[in-house]
C-alpha cells in the first residue's frame, strides 16, 4: 500500500484538467459544509444538490485527468494524496464560507464565470472535455440562475442583507480575477483549440456580474484582483485546514474503503 | 454460453431494471442504455451517465450486473459514454406517461417554453416552490389550481 503524497507530471492537458477539477471538488466541499446549517431547508437542498454538482464534476474531470497522464492514479490519488502545493484550483473557491451572503455571492462571481467558461469548453477539440462540457454547461446555468437570484434578494432586500451581500462582495472580488487570467503553460492549448483562454471571457462575465450587481443594488468594488497564485499552488491556509478535514480518513488510514 | 442467451434478451432484462432514484422509471424508458453486446467472456453494456452529481450512477452500474448476472450472462462489465451527452429528450414516451402516473410532471422537449402541467388535475397554472428537489432530476412544484404539490422532472 502507497501511504505518501503522489507526484504530479507536468503535463500541460493533466495540469490544465487538474486545475478545473480542484476547483470543482474544493467548492463542492465547501458547499457541502453547509450541510444541517442552512438557513432554510430548499436551500438546504439546493447548496446540497450544488455541492454534489460539482463533486460528480470534478470526478469525472479527475477520472479523465487519470486516463491522460497514465501514471497509474486515479480520482482518488489526486484527491486524497496531494499536498496543498499540488492543488491547482483557484484561491476563490478555497475561501471559507462565512455567512450565507458571503457563500452565495461567491457561487455567483464562479458560476457566472463557468456558464461562458463550460459555454465555450463544449466546441473544444478534446472530444472527452467537449462530452463534459455539454453535460456541465446545463448544471451550471442551474447555479447561476439560484445564486444569481438570491444576490438580487439579499442586495435589495432589507438593510441588514445589503449590507451583509456588500460585505462579501468587497471581500472577494479581489480574488475574482484569478479565473479571468490566462495562464502561459495553457498557450499550446489553447492555440490546438483544446482549452479556453479566460481572458476572452472576461468582457462578458464582467457584463453579467454588472447587470446583476446593478439589480441588486450592489456596488462594484474598484479594488484590483489582487488576490492570485491558486493556479500555481500558492495557496492561503485556509486550504491547509480545508484539505485536513477532506483528506483525514485516506491519510490516516491509507486505502480504506467501505 | 447457454443458448437461450441474446443480446436482445440482454438489452431487454437491462432495460427492464428499475431506476434507483425513480422507480417508476426502467433504464429502458430513461434512454440510457447506449449498447449491449454479447460476447464470449460475458456481456458489455455501455451507459451514458445522467447528472454530473448523480449519485445513482454507481447502483444503476450494479443493478445492472446483478439482474443479468441472475439471467446467466457471467461477466457484465459496465461501460460508461459520455457523447453525445445525455439530455431528457431521451426518456420515452412510456416514460412520460408513467411518470405522470406517479404524481411527476415530466420534462418538456429541451428548447421549449411550456407551461409545468399539475400532473393530478391537469391545470397549467402553478409555480414553482424550489428549483432543487429531493433528487438531483427534480424540482418541487405547486399546482394553484388544485393547490396540491407535485415533482416536476427537469428539463436537461
Ligand atoms: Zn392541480
């Protein structure tokens, strides 16, 4: 039985397939925290089924990630057995929680991103991402219509809301831009038609997030998207304790199953 | 092989198995079953998954090894496809009528914009009470005519 982390290749595909599967399987699990804790049992039931969206997401990404790299991992390995430093998904969607607000208006800044993103995935020349995509792009539309919606009532809502949708907003946006920024070890990629470039995505996210912001009385911060390295393998701590709890059961008993 | 075995008789018995998570639905109503083939070391059955986050996906893999591990067909090895993704075109008609049945309004052709139809008084005005329902396919909806609460099978 391997009991150690695994090592990665460094493959541009496995790296690139990687990085969206971490993002899905990090925001699947923090959404699943809200498990017994929401505020009203539909919503109980929406941020679950979200939260499995995004596990079935990033299994299927993981599974697909295996069969490339040929290393002999699985979904598993690459879930249980990295270190912080191997995971390559987006600081976002590794920030805990905080309150309802602060959960919903960072499922909206994602998912509105990811509807063009998956939007776009499913005309990629990679026959296994495009298959993907076509499935994922109707989940997300899904999650952007439910968070979206909610922005809308927190935002023009009651003054406790507001301020509440307000706060989560100024506190994340600087870590929204890391999704729009390409990264240059997907060039290649992209250029074979294979991968997406975010930077082309960003007029038209920025276009929805504003529309939307605008509906819910919420102002735009003009911070900068300062917040970036996820990608990378830069990661805050919140991450370390985030991957603890996800990983205890495989670390501390190696290959257990039941 | 035993020679009452077929692939059609293997396609019919994977057909027949039941939906986990809807019952009243077979896999061979929920369009799901993509191939079945028959060979010297036992059968194939190719599958397209539903949902991303279907957590079925796995009993439906089992119950389909089980039904025709019992009819004599040794090893099943389940295959999954993912294009042309699944959507809930692919429900039969017998689908859409046993689900109606069963209090589930069904999903309409993907691109359209019909009204949800209360599956028990038949009435076209109701509303929907929450978008994410108790499975991963469904939605809770309420008629206004007979105020009566219905599933209504997602459009996908
Ligand atoms: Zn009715």
């Amino acid at each position: 039985m391997t009991t150690g982390s695994i090592t990665l290749s460094d493959d541009p595909l496995v790296r690139f397939i990687l990085r969206r599967a971490d993002d899905a399987l990090v925001l699947g699990h923090r959404l699943s925290e809200w498990c017994g804790h929401a505020p009203l049992l539909e919503e109980e039931m929406a941020l679950a089924n979200i939260a499995l969206d995004h596990l079935g997401q990033a299994r299927a990404l993981y599974s697909y990630a295996a069969e490339v790299e040929a290393a002999g991992h699985d979904e598993d390995a690459y879930a249980y057995r990295r270190d912080p430093v191997d995971y390559l998904n987006l600081l976002l969607v590794e920030r805990p929680n905080g309150d309802f607000a602060h959960t919903i208006v960072r499922l909206w800044l994602y998912s509105a991103f990811m509807s063009l993103w998956w939007q776009a995935m499913t005309a990629s020349k990679d026959a296994q991402l495009a298959a993907l995509a076509a499935r994922a792009v109707k989940e997300v539309a899904y999650h952007l219509r439910h968070a979206s919606n909610w922005v809308v009532r927190l935002g023009d809502g009651t003054p406790e809301s507001l301020r509440r949708a307000q706060t989560a907003l100024d506190l994340l946006w600087p870590y929204a831009g890391e999704m729009l920024t390409s990264q240059p070890d997907e060039a290649a990629l992209t250029a074979n038609g294979i991968a997406i470039d975010p930077e082309t995505l960003r007029q038209p996210w920025l276009q929805r997030i504003t529309s939307d912001a605008a509906q819910a009385a919420l102002r735009l911060p003009s911070a900068p998207f300062s917040q970036q390295g996820g990608r990378r393998g830069n990661h805050s701590e919140a991450m370390g304790h985030l991957l603890a709890e996800l990983q205890y059961m495989q670390r501390a008993y190696p290959g257990a199953q039941w | 092989m035993v020679s009452h075995l077929s692939t059609d008789a293997a396609r019919r018995i994977a057909e027949a198995v039941p939906d986990p998570e809807v019952p009243v639905l077979t896999l061979g109503d929920l369009g799901i079953i993509r191939a079945v083939a028959l060979s010297e070391t036992g059968v194939d059955v190719t599958i397209t998954p539903t949902y991303s986050g279907c957590p079925a996906m796995n009993a439906i893999g089992m119950d389909i090894s089980l039904a025709l591990g019992e009819a004599g067909y040794g090893a099943v090895r389940i295959k999954t496809v993912l294009s042309p993704a699944w959507s809930t075109d692919w429900i039969s008609a017998e689908g859409h009528a046993k689900l109606k049945a069963f209090g589930i309004a069904p999903p309409h052709p993907r691109g359209t914009d019909l009204p949800v139809v209360c599956p028990h008084c038949g009435s076209a005005s109701t509303s929907e009470i929450a978008h994410f329902g108790s499975t991963a396919c469904k939605a809770l909806w309420r008629c206004n005519t007979c105020r009566e609460p219905f599933d209504h099978f997602k459009c996908h």
